[in-house]
C-alpha cells in the first residue's frame, strides 16, 4: 500500500511550486488520481507536463503504484 503523503511528497520534491491534489480511487493504496497544478508547467505540451509527474514517481511506477490517471494544470 503506498501512502498519498509519499505520492505528494515525490511530486513536490521534483515540482516544488506545485499543488497537487490526490485521490486514492478504491481505498487499495494501489490506484490514484493526480491533479498537479504548477507554474512549471508554462509553456510545455500536456505530454510533457506528463513526463514531469511520470518523472517524480518512476521509482514508485509497478512496484507499489498500480495505476495513476494524470490532470495536470497552470492555474486552478
């Protein structure tokens, strides 16, 4: 089971501007939903706004993360 607390903490130490909001989709600790909300993101392409979330967590991707579905944003 991965704790929410360490998906945020990964995504924040790589995107220290961001906000991110997770959901843990069926109480497993296995699959999530992310919106990540970050100036950082200005000027990329939605695939690269990916690549950075994707980035974050590449140690946590099929060991203790099942599957994750990626929102990301410039502004709320």
């Amino acid at each position: 089971m991965l704790d929410i607390k360490i998906l945020e903490d990964l995504i924040l130490d790589n995107i220290p501007d961001a906000k991110v909001h997770i959901k843990d989709l069926r109480d497993d600790g296995k699959i999530y939903a992310v919106h990540v909300v970050s100036p950082s993101f200005e000027g990329k392409s939605r695939i690269q706004q990916h690549q950075m979330i994707y980035a974050a967590l590449e140690n946590k991707i099929n060991t203790e993360l099942h599957a994750i579905t990626i929102q990301t944003s410039v502004t709320d």
